[in-house]
C-alpha cells in the first residue's frame, strides 16, 4: 500500500505538468456571481459550442432560471430549434459522423470544467496558432495536436507560434514553441475583446459544471460560522464542568 503511494506522489507532479502541455496557464479569473457574463458566455456557448458538443447534464430551463432569464428570453437567445425549457442541452449530431469527420467523438461539456479546470479552459481557447500540417489546420499550445477547429477564428485574428532554442541534456540544441503571437497588428483590439469573450465562456462552463456551486459555498461558509459559534459555546461548557476540579 505504501509502494503504491509513493508511486502516485512521485506520479502526480507530472500529471499536472502534462495537463498544461508544460505551458504556464493563464489566469481565468471568472466570477460566477456575474450574472452578465454568464449569460453572455451562455450565447457563446450556444452558437459556437453547440454545433458538436453538447452539456446533456444541464437542462435549458435551469440555465434560463440561474441567468435570470425569461423563457421567452430563453427561447430567443439560447434555443434555435425545436427543443423545450425542459430538454436537455444536446445535440442532434451523431456519434459516428462526428468521429468520422474529427477523428474522434466530441466531448460533452457538462463537467469539462471539473476535469480540466477554469484556466486550462481559458488557456486553450486562446492558444490556437496556424498549423498547416494538421487536418484543421490549426494547433494548441496546452493541447498539442488537438483535432477541434478554431471556431472563433475570426473574433481573435490567426496566430502564429513564437519559437525559442533551448538545449538538451545531451548538449543538443531544437526550437520549441514558446508562445503565441498575432500574425495580423490590426487584430490586436479584437483580440482583447475576445479574451473577455472567453472568460465568459470559461465562466459558463464553470458555472454547468456544478449550478450549485455557489449554493453550495455559502452554504458552507454558514456551516463554518455555525462550528465556530458552537465551538466557543463547548470550550466555555468545559470550563464550567471543570472549575471545580481544578
């Protein structure tokens, strides 16, 4: 049993490198409690997400009730076909064309952010570069060879990668992709845009992730203060039984 620890100790560190492609994560910084961003990340969602992945454990009547929208409203700017306020968020794609078109199944977004986490998300989306030698001709940094599209192309502006030499352990030296860079000056403003663009989306997706979240944190914070309050009520019961002892 301990072998096996040890084991996932020393394996750990490593893991967690892998998942950032050895790349430093940027910083999501999303706040659930905005009720704008997320129903602005929620539209993002639904018009460039949604096409072939689905969140098939959130229902469209539990967003529109969190957001603070309408069903009329919900109907309007999240629900383009014919689905109701109680269906879930999936999609009409079929498993087997969307595994013959991208090689691979496209994933349900439902728990992505529990699984990759806020900044890895945020990262991702803004680390696509030109790749020519890629089906979708396009790659990641965080997530290298990755077969998705980058859809929202035209709010960024193309990027290119930014090569630095580095030298092995054996004393030979290779270029690696240090990060990413604009190929086009004039996209800068919209690049910006698009950075809140998709903190909204990462905020989203935080948010289907887990809906009670915030429920969930006050609720412990509440619990906390109840332990607290209870706690100084014991210590004073203990001194009272033990007065007369000492």
């Amino acid at each position: 049993m301990r072998k096996w620890i040890l084991a996932l100790t020393l394996l750990l560190p490593g893991m967690a490198f892998a998942a950032g492609g050895g790349i430093e994560l940027l910083q999501a910084n999303n706040d659930l409690r905005d009720k704008a961003s997320l129903q602005a990340g929620a539209k993002l969602f639904v018009n460039y997400c949604m096409g072939c992945h689905s969140a098939q454990y959130v229902r469209f009547g539990r967003v529109g009730k969190d957001l603070g929208l309408t069903d009329k409203e919900l109907r309007e700017n999240l629900m383009f076909g014919a689905e109701k306020v109680g269906d879930m968020m999936t999609i009409a794609m079929d498993n087997k064309d969307s595994a013959k078109w991208f090689g691979v199944i496209p994933p349900d977004l439902s728990v992505i952010s529990r699984a990759r986490g806020v900044d890895w998300l945020y990262t991702y989306l803004l680390t696509f570069y030109l790749d020519p030698s890629r089906p979708m001709g396009v790659n990641n940094l965080v997530f290298k060879d990755v077969g998705m599209p980058h859809v929202m192309w035209e709010r960024q502006g193309w990027q290119k990668p930014v090569y630095e030499t580095v030298t092995d352990a054996g004393g030979k030296t290779h270029e690696v992709i240090k990060s990413v860079e604009l190929i086009d000056k004039a996209d800068e403003a919209k690049a910006e845009q698009y950075k809140k663009d998709v903190r909204d989306l990462v905020n989203f997706l935080d948010y289907i992730g887990e809906p009670a979240k915030l429920e969930r944190l006050d609720l412990g914070w509440k619990v906390i203060g109840f332990l607290f309050i209870f706690l100084i009520f014991a210590i004073l019961l203990k001194l009272e039984y033990w007065r007369d002892v000492h």
